[in-house]
C-alpha cells in the first residue's frame, strides 16, 4: 500500500481513468466527474507517465483502451465495486431502524415468514431483514444483529436464548407416508427412499446417526436424493420424493395443516437447541431488542 501511495499520492487518477476507461471518452468522463475535459486528459497523461504504460489509444473524439489498459480498468473497476459496496454497508450501519437477522433459508422461509405480519403490526416501524447463510457468519464483522444457531448454547462471541430443542423425526407427503405399508418398525424405514441433507459447511446430523440413536448401527446409506439445503429437502418431501428429517421447530407447521406427514413417535431429541444469538461485544439497539423479544415470545408457539 505505501508502494502505490508513493506512486499516485491521490486516488484521483484512478478514478478518474475508471470513468473515461467505461464511458470510452474524455469528455463524458469530465461531464459525469464535473470536471474540464482538459483536467481528464492531464490526469490520464499523468497516470500513465507515472506508470511508464500507455493506457489509451488516442484517436479524432475517440479513445480505447490498450491491453494494459484493459488490464488496469478490470483490476480498478472490481476494486471501485467492492468499495462502494462497503461504504453502502457502513452507511447502512448508521440506519436506526435495520435490523438484521441471519439464519439458514428454512428458518426464515417456514418458521420466520409466517410471524412477519404479526412482528410489522407491532413494529410498523422497523425495516428487518431476513440474511440467509449456509454457514456461521462473525455477527460483529458483518454487522448482523440476531442470528439462529444450533447448538448447546456456549458461543464465545455470542448471547443464546433457546427457541426450541432439537427433536428430528421422519416425515413425507401424507400419500408416500400411507403407501408405505410395511412401516411398522424402524428398521423398515430402510428400505424406504430416503432425501439426504448434505450441507457444504454447516455440519447436520445424517440417517446414520439418526437409525444408531435408535440402536440401529453400522448402516451406510448410498442411495437416495440428496440437497444442500433444507428447504429444499422439505421441498422434495412434499413433492413425494421420499421421507426426510423433519426438524420440529421448522415443520410443526407444515404437518398440523396436513402438508406433511410425520411419525413423531420416532423422534430423535438430539440434546442440542434452536437458539436465537446476538453480539457479546456490542448492545443491541433499540430496534433489535424490539425483534428480539417478539421473537423469543414466539418460542411456545
């Protein structure tokens, strides 16, 4: 970074070769920067004696980009981008009334989504904003305010409040649960299909533990359909794709309204929670707060 400060001492040129490299002109590069066409030229010509490269071919009200200026302009242009997204999202920070909660696409699709109407006639006021994630975020580095995790509730960067335990029973379209005649016992669920949740980074419990809590070991499951997200294993289920873990908090729903079937009588009570989480480092606002009680009194539901 000193090297490049030694060299431009000013982001000035930068910026300005960005606007005459994507608008193909000096003069509408001047026009968008407010600038004289004459200033753009001379920190052009200047960028490049800097550089000991020539950026542009000059032509009659023309200019185009040589290779190393193409170079250049895709390197300042993603660069630019990227800094303009941060200064959105710093800008955003300031904004009393956002408040961001993090959690996989299932949660907020089946658990969250339903409860929006009732969270906005009680806070009319504030802007939430559902963030999906396939992984863990660091809530104080990207500036979320709640997160949902599983777990035991022992986060070194976090507060947990438990939402619900994690219980996983078996479920599937009510049809596909009827045709299966020979589910009478756990083993024979074996022979059913089964729709695997397989995703990238979060690490999920499997069939195999699922039949070995149940004194079922030693299985290796190889067929099937397999997702890399539950909402789309729910999605399948409901389809008549086969049977698939049903996570209770998510899925109650979906099978008190006859979407699902369910053989809750072969739950699996993992011993871990569904807990609603917030930064240890920084206090919530006031808004955040306001979403962190409603949610929360939503738990017994």
């Amino acid at each position: 970074m000193q090297n490049i400060w030694s060299k431009l001492q000013s982001p000035r040129a930068l910026i300005i070769f960005e606007a005459a490299a994507r608008l193909g002109s000096f003069t509408k590069a001047a026009e968008e920067l407010n600038l004289q066409q004459p200033s753009v030229s001379a920190a052009i010509k200047q960028l490049e004696q800097l550089l000991q490269v020539q950026l542009f071919y000059r032509a009659h009200k023309k200019v185009m980009l040589t290779a190393i200026g193409e170079r250049l302009f895709a390197g300042i242009s993603r660069s630019l981008t990227e800094l303009e997204a941060s200064l959105r999202a710093v800008q955003e920070m300031g904004q009393a009334n956002h408040v961001t909660l993090n959690s996989s696409s299932a949660f907020s699709f089946y658990w969250m989504m339903p409860k929006l109407t009732a969270l906005r006639d009680a806070h009319p006021a504030i802007d939430l904003r559902l963030q999906n994630s396939d992984r863990e975020p660091d809530l104080d580095a990207e500036n979320i305010s709640l997160g949902i995790r599983i777990g035991y509730g022992t986060w070194d960067d976090c507060k947990a409040a438990k939402l619900a335990d994690e219980v996983i029973y078996p479920v599937a379209s009510p049809i596909v649960m009827a045709s299966a005649r020979h589910l009478r016992s756990l083993p024979s669920l074996m022979h059913q299909r089964l729709i695997h949740l397989e995703e990238p980074i979060r690490e999920r419990p499997t069939w195999s533990q699922w039949f070995a809590h149940h004194n079922i070991a030693g299985r290796q499951f190889e067929g099937g359909l397999r997702l890399n997200d539950y909402t789309l294993v729910l999605q399948a289920a409901i389809s008549g794709e086969g049977f698939a873990f049903g996570w209770h908090h998510v899925v109650k729903d979906l099978v008190s309204q006859g979407v699902l079937a369910a053989r809750q009588d072969w739950a699996w009570h993992t011993g871990r929670a569904v807990y609603l989480v917030w930064s240890k480092k920084r206090p919530l606002s006031p808004q955040a707060e306001a979403v962190r009680r409603f949610i929360l009194a939503q738990a017994d539901d």
